[in-house]
C-alpha cells in the first residue's frame, strides 16, 4: 500500500495518453495510423515500467533532514535548512515541499532540484514569525522523478517538529554586542557612559598612590602646593521596570505584528543593556487589572525570567485600567524606579481619562510614557492628494497626527518624559532615552 500511495503520473503521462487516444481514433478510418498508434502504445507502456523501477528498485533511496533552532525569534527572520541526500544510480529531478506552521498561511513555497548520483543539496530559506507562541512543523514531502518524466514517487521524509516563537532574543543580542563593544553610536544610538566613570562632582581630595592622575585638579594643587584629584561619585545600581499595557489599543498590527509585540521585544532589548549596565530590570504587565510582576533584579537568571514572563504573556486585549497599576506600582515598587511605560494613546480625550494615574505614578518614580506613532498616516500625509476625497482624507490623517502631538505636548508638560516613535524604531529610541536619562542623573 506504501508503494501504491507513493506513485504518482505526471503531466507527461496524460499528455501521451490523449496523443495515443487520439491515433487510435484516427485508426478507425485509416487502418495505417492504427498500426502506428499500436507500436506506439507498447513503446509507450515499457516506458513507464522502466520509469517505474528506476524510481522504485531501491528501498530508502532518499534522505531528507530539516535543521533549524529549537527557538525562533519573534518579528525576525529566522534561517532553516534543508539537507537532501539520494542514493539513485541515475540523475534525479526533486520538487520539495515542507510542510509549514498553518500561522504562515504560505501555500505555495516549492523547491526544483537537480542531483547527480551521490550529491547531497542543501536547501535555505527563512521565516518570519509574527506571534508568539508554539509553531509545528509537519513532514518534507518530496517527489522524484527521471529524466523520462512519466512517474513521479512521493517520499514523506523527517519528523514533525515544535518551535516555540520567543521574543526578538536576535535583536536583543544585537544590541548587546553594540554595547559591549561601544559601538551603539552606529545604529543611531548615543554613547553609553561607563559604570564609575559617573561626572557628577563629589569632592577634592588628596592625591594617594594609585589614582587616576588624569583627574588631577592642577589649581587646586597649585593653590595646596600638593597634588588633589577630583573624586567623582560612582553610579547606583538602579531600577529599570518595562510597564507593558496589554489593552485593546495595543492590537493594531503594522507589518503583521501587533503593537504589543514589539513592545514585548523592547521591552526585552532594553531590560538585557539595563543588566549589562549594572541595573536593575523588572516587568509590569497589565489591562483591565494587572497580570504579573516580576521584581526588578540584577541576579543571574534575571533575564531567563524576564525571557519566559514575556513569552508566556496572554491578553485578551480588554479596556486598560491604570488606576489598578499605580495601585499595584505604590504597592510593590517601594524604591524610586524608571518606569517605561509603552502604551498607545490615539486622542487627547483618552489621555485625559488616565491623566490623573500617570502623575501619581511621576510623583514616586521617573515615568517615561511610550506610544506609537501610525506610520501609514504619516504616509497618506505625505502623499499628494489628486481629489477631492484624497483632499479629506489627507486633512484626517493630518488631524490624527496632530492629536498624537498634543499628547505628547500635555504629557510633557506634567513633567512626564515621552517617547513618540514608529514601531521599528522602538528598541533605539527607547535605549536612546535611557542613556539620556542616566547620562542627565535623573535616575
């Protein structure tokens, strides 16, 4: 039966058929066309026996395995590969088809390989999740034929597999190479400050073997007529909590992922440069009531659970209550913190009703509120409307950008940082604002 379902005629196999149906017809009337349909039909029919057992006289002529990490990263491209081995003592054609997560909805991916007897092929591609969450893998379907093209057999090659989606742990490496490495400065972000290396003045004192001679105060030793060196004071370790609203607002996809999940991914780039800093990094998500706290640390495995917090994050995007979050902030964050808070206001009206929660939270801690600016209205701004209903269309988009401006004008001025960005750019403006903020001694 294995074989049965396996075997498969082509194209070129209907294609003679018709042509021989066709001769036998003409036959009818010209006894010399029949003759030649007949030998035909017999070429025809060894043919496809010989096509048959070049595909089917071995047992497992061909070897498929997928390759790819047990983790994917969530709004990046994430590399599989394919290796395919055969064993056929003949030239063989391959059409691959890998059976793909139904999250996305590709149909039409195939692979055409040639290979020579012997020759192992590697097939590369890419996906790009979108979504969290578990992704399954089914089997590699692959069919093979012969120069002759009459037959093709199928082979169900590899195992299904499970990957989980992780948040974008990708760019958070990214992003912590640069900082090691100083080199922040290239992807538009500002240069980060060491750690003891702080410039706010403490006092002069006198020099001892071993100092930095590069702070020595040369009036001041002038003046004492002995060397004094400035001693600055060396940076506290802080408190970095990413504040994540899961409410309705933070639905709207761009680029097929959800506001929520990038700022799921900043949230994650900015806690891991807050850890190599030697802050403190929590989590805080919420919506109609508060869904998980993780306390901020600076210990080992802070990051892993901050990792897996994030990765396990549901909502069921309801209505964000934000009196149930300076609750819960005045009641498990004590010490005075940075709160990244992303969420996503559309009208000035929708700030006004959570105004009065936002200051409250400013007065304990130092609040940055983060939301999202729509880059397709920025799009239909910039277009050049050609009527009447492109012309009001236009004005629209423009009166929501505005709005978005007035949010950030209102916020500021209850003294309330704000970050207005496009989604793509969410990871290095917010790195940039935190390096502002530690540069400035705010935190």
């Amino acid at each position: 039966m294995n074989y049965i379902k396996s075997f498969y005629l082509t194209n070129r196999f209907f294609a003679v058929a018709g042509a021989l149906v066709f001769l036998f017809m003409v036959g009818f009337a010209v006894p010399a066309v029949a003759a030649i349909a007949e030998t035909l039909f017999y070429l025809a029919l060894v043919l496809l026996v010989l096509d048959t057992l070049l595909l089917y006289k071995q047992k497992r002529p061909l070897v498929a395995e997928r390759i790819m990490t047990e983790k994917f990263s969530n709004g990046d491209e994430n590399s599989i590969q394919i290796i395919l081995e055969h064993r056929f003592q003949q030239q063989v054609f391959i059409q691959v088809f890998d059976e793909l997560p139904v999250q996305f909805q590709i149909r039409n991916q195939q692979f055409n390989l040639t290979l020579k007897p012997g020759e192992v092929k590697n097939i590369n591609y890419s996906l790009r999740p979108v979504k969290r969450g578990e992704y399954e893998f089914g089997i590699i379907n692959a069919f093979v034929f012969t120069k002759l093209g009459i037959v093709k057999r199928r082979f169900q090659l590899g195992q299904p597999k499970v990957v989980s989606v992780y948040p974008s742990f990708i760019q958070m490496r990214k992003y912590e190479l640069l900082a090691i490495s100083n080199q922040l400065q290239q992807s538009g972000i500002k240069k980060i400050r060491r750690i003891g290396n702080n410039m706010e003045f403490e006092q002069i004192k006198n020099y001892v073997a071993g100092d930095d001679y590069r702070k020595i105060n040369w009036k001041a030793s002038a003046r004492r007529s002995e060397l004094m060196i400035n001693q600055f004071q060396d940076e506290r370790s802080q408190q970095v909590y990413s504040v994540i609203d899961k409410g309705r607002m933070m639905q709207m996809p761009f680029e097929g992922m959800s506001l929520l999940d990038y700022a799921i991914n900043a949230s994650l780039v900015i806690s891991n440069i807050a850890l190599k800093k030697g802050d403190k990094a929590g989590l805080v998500t919420f919506q109609h009531k508060v869904n998980s706290v993780l306390p901020a640390s600076s210990r080992n495995m802070q990051l892993n659970l901050i990792l897996e917090h994030l990765y396990k994050q549901k909502t069921a995007y309801k209505e964000s209550d934000f009196s149930q979050l300076y609750i819960s902030l005045k009641r498990k964050v004590t010490q005075r913190s940075l709160i990244l808070l992303y969420t996503n206001f559309v009208s000035v009206s929708s700030l006004q009703r959570q105004l009065l929660y936002l200051r409250k939270i400013n007065q304990q801690h130092l609040l940055v509120c983060i939301f999202f600016e729509n880059t397709e209205v920025k799009e239909l701004i910039e277009t050049k409307a050609d009527s009447l209903e492109g012309v009001y269309t236009k004005g629209i988009a423009e009166q929501l950008a505005y709005e978005k401006k007035l949010i950030m004008k209102e916020l500021q001025a209850h003294g309330i940082h704000t970050i207005l960005t496009p989604p793509k750019e969410l990871s290095v403006n917010t790195i940039n604002k935190y390096l502002e903020l530690k540069s400035r001694g705010l935190i």
